[in-house]
C-alpha cells in the first residue's frame, strides 16, 4: 500500500479549506464521517460546492475488489474514473 504523510502544515492548510467547505456544504460532513469510519484517512475538500454529494450520500455504495493502481491525468479524477468505466465494457 502506498503511504505518504502530509506535512502539518499541509494538514492544517487541508483541515482549515475543508472548514470551510462544510460551513458552505454542511453534507462534507456527514460525507466525511462516511468515509473514515470506512477506513478513510483525510477528506480533502473539493474546490467548490459539489452538487452530487447529496446523491452520493443518499445512493452511494461500498464496493469491493482487487485494487489496481493505473496512473492517469492529473487533476482530472471524474474523467479518469469515467474513462475506466467506459473501457470496462471493451
């Protein structure tokens, strides 16, 4: 498993724009408990309010499998997710 530790300082930047993204979101929360009491370790605040979280929360699911690291474009996670996913059915 790849680890890498933040420095605190990075923490506290990360902690401090996630905050604030729940006080404009208040659902990062209720996302955030979700995800580390699945094993989670930081949640790290999206850049602007996410639409789809409500959706997520409601909807969303636990799935399991072999986990395969596969290096894709930076900064662009909902394309590279979407990408997998179209090229599952190939």
């Amino acid at each position: 498993m790849l680890s890498a530790r933040m420095t605190p300082e990075r923490e506290v930047l990360l902690n401090r724009r996630l905050s604030e993204a729940i006080s404009q979101q208040p659902e990062l929360e209720r996302l955030k408990e979700l995800l580390l009491n699945l094993g989670g370790e930081f949640l790290v605040a999206p850049p602007k309010p996410d639409q789809d979280i409500p959706m997520l929360l409601e909807w969303g699911f636990l799935m399991s499998g072999p986990i395969m690291l596969n290096v894709m474009e930076s900064s662009s996670c909902h394309r590279n997710v979407a990408s997998v996913w179209i090229h599952l059915d190939t």
